[in-house]
C-alpha cells in the first residue's frame, strides 16, 4: 500500500484510479440515459470538482453544457452561521435542468444550500453528481442521484481534494492514517 506525506500528515491508498474511473463511467451512463433530451447544465463546484469533472464530462454522450462555479463562504447572522453561496454563475438557469458537480458530499450542508440557491434561480431539476460520497455523515434531506463511491467517515485527499491545498493532483484517493 502506497503511502504519501502532506504537510506534517501522512496518507494511504484507499482507492485505486482505476476503481475510481469505472465508478465514474458507471455515473456518467446513467447520465446519458437520465438526461437524454434534457440539454443539461453541469456545474463544476472548483476547486475539489475539476479532475471529476474532466473524466465524467469525457463519458457524457448527449448534448449539454458545462460552467465552472466557486462557493463564497461568509458568517451570516447568529441564526444562519456559515452562509454558503454561489459565486462566478453566468449562465441563465431558467427551466434548465441543473447538475451540481462535487468532489464529495460529506455532511451535505453544502449541497443543501447550492440546490436551493440554483432552484431560486430558476432551474426546472436540480441533481446532484459527486464523485464521493459519506453516507454516514450525510444529512437526511441530501441524497446525491449520481454517486461514484461510497466512502467511510474518514479524511481523505486526492483526485481534486486537498490537505491545505495539497494532494490535488494525486491520481489516486489516500485516507488520512490515525
Ligand atoms: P459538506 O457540506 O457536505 O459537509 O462538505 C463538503 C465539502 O467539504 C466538500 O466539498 C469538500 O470540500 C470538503 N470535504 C468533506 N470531506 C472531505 C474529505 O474527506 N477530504 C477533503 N479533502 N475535503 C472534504
Ligand atoms: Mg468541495
């Protein structure tokens, strides 16, 4: 087992590329066949989402659009807490049909805030596609319709996700060792 340090922690393989790239072919076809005649916006959330986004959107068949967003994080009020919102979307989302991109869904609260932003905006079917996905940690009103992997509640980096902004680049997805 390959074993990488970051910073002052180190990480083991948990997921091979290729167990990843065939979990994603898998996501992407039921893409195709979902969403045939539906002219689909993805939308990579940046920066965890860019290395998934390359390998579904090259397994995507039908016609669709891509755009590229980034999440603002900002202290609401006291009720609120952290506010989420999505910043750099051009595009008109009115009627569209609305996939969010994501490297992982870990508590969901992320997702559950950028699906409601988007319908606000007008979109007709917001879904979700993550690469990752923590189902022991997610939150009951957040279920991914496209899902890669399932994974336990552990730290991991790789494949776009970082520690302190490195690992991105690592083709392979490690596990944070206790
Ligand atoms: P949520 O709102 O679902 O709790 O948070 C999702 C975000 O937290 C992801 O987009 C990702 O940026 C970050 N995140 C959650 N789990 C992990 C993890 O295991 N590793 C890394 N690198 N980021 C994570
Ligand atoms: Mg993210």
């Amino acid at each position: 087992m390959a074993e990488v340090k970051i910073l002052d922690k180190v990480f083991a393989t948990s997921i091979s590329e290729e167990k990843l790239l065939s979990a994603i072919d898998t996501a992407a076809q039921k893409i195709n066949t979902d969403l045939d005649g539906r002219n689909p916006l993805f939308l990579c959330i940046l920066n965890g989402a860019f290395m998934f986004a390359a390998d579904l959107m090259k397994r995507i068949s039908i016609p669709c659009q891509i755009s590229f967003v980034k999440i603002a994080s900002y202290q609401g009020t006291q009720t609120t807490g952290k506010v989420k919102s999505l910043i750099g979307l051009n595009e008109d989302l009115t009627g569209r049909t609305v996939v969010l991109l994501e490297d992982i869904v870990d508590t969901g609260i992320t997702m559950k805030a950028l699906v409601e932003q988007v319908r606000t905006a007008g979109a007709n079917d917001v879904r979700i596609a993550t690469m990752l996905f923590k189902p022991e940690a997610c939150c009951p009103e957040v279920k991914p319709d496209y899902i890669g992997l399932n994974i336990p509640n552990d730290f991991i980096v790789g494949h776009g996700l970082d520690y302190d902004g490195y690992g991105r680049n690592l083709r392979d997805i490690y596990t944070l060792k206790q």
